[in-house]
C-alpha cells in the first residue's frame, strides 16, 4: 500500500514541473557540462523529497504552536529543526521578495488582469523571475536579515 499525504494522493504523484527543473538544473551549470536525463530525474526526485521534509516539519511546528494555518515562520523554524539553519536566511530574503512582488502585484491592479496577459507577456515575466530567483540564490541581490528563529531544545526528526 502506498503511503497517502494529507490531500489523498501517493507520493508518487507529487512531482515538479519537468520542463522548469531541467531549465533550473541547465542554468545552473557551467554551459560546457552535460546532465544524464536520469541524473535530472534523480534530482528532481531530490527536490521533490526535499519540499515533503520541509512541508511535514513545517505542519509538525505548526501543531506545537496550536495553529492550523502553516506561517512563514514555521517554515523558519523547521529548517532550524531539521538541520538547515545555513538556508533560514536565503529563505527568509526569497519571502521578503515574494511580499514585496505580490504587494505590488496587488497595488498595480496586475491581478485582476492577468488572465488577459499575452503568453509572450507571461513568458517574459516568468524569465524575469528566474533572473531575479538566480541573482539571490548567487547572493547577487542583497538580502534583509531573518526574523530571529528560537534554537529548538530536541530536534525533531
């Protein structure tokens, strides 16, 4: 029997854009490297396994502050838990940013026309967000301090 997550599905269903982590995986090689296609796959399977780590910690954390909602800040604190304290700043930078584009997604009005963005429109869009995503990730872009995450006294694993 397959093991079923909170919204009934198998593991194995849950996946990442094929195409987008390829993309991902290429630019962030040097051009002259080459990657296996089941290389590719084994790393998304990573990435995949990795977000479910994260998500099962994030709802565990969650549960101990009697919240039923995960917050950013059990996200924080799960990567605290779990051994990813190195990540809790990058984390908190991409979070900052994602605020600030949604707020001024918001403001602008670009919400209620996005259904009326061209695919060109869209694309160039979704190219800039991987420039800006690839910048922070090479600490290109500097980045606010995170909120301070309180050391946890048993690690839950």
């Amino acid at each position: 029997m397959d093991p079923i997550d909170i919204v009934g599905k198998t593991k194995e269903d849950a996946s990442l854009p094929k195409a987008t982590m390829t993309k991902i995986i290429k630019e962030m090689l040097p051009p002259d490297v080459r990657v296996a296609r089941d290389t590719q796959d084994l790393l998304i399977e990573c990435c995949v396994e990795f977000i479910n780590l994260i998500s099962s910690e994030s709802n565990e954390v969650c549960g101990r502050d009697d919240k039923k909602t995960i917050a950013p800040e059990h996200v924080l604190k799960a990567l605290e838990v779990l051994g990813f304290s190195e990540y809790i700043e990058d984390v908190y930078a991409a979070y900052e940013q994602h605020k600030l584009e949604t707020m001024d997604t918001v403001r602008s009005g670009k919400c209620s026309n996005a259904a009326e963005m061209t695919e060109e429109e869209a694309l160039a869009e979704q190219q800039r967000m991987f420039a800006e995503a690839r910048a922070r990730m090479n600490g290109v872009a500097t980045t606010p301090k995170p909120p301070e995450v309180e050391p946890s006294l048993e690690p839950n694993s």
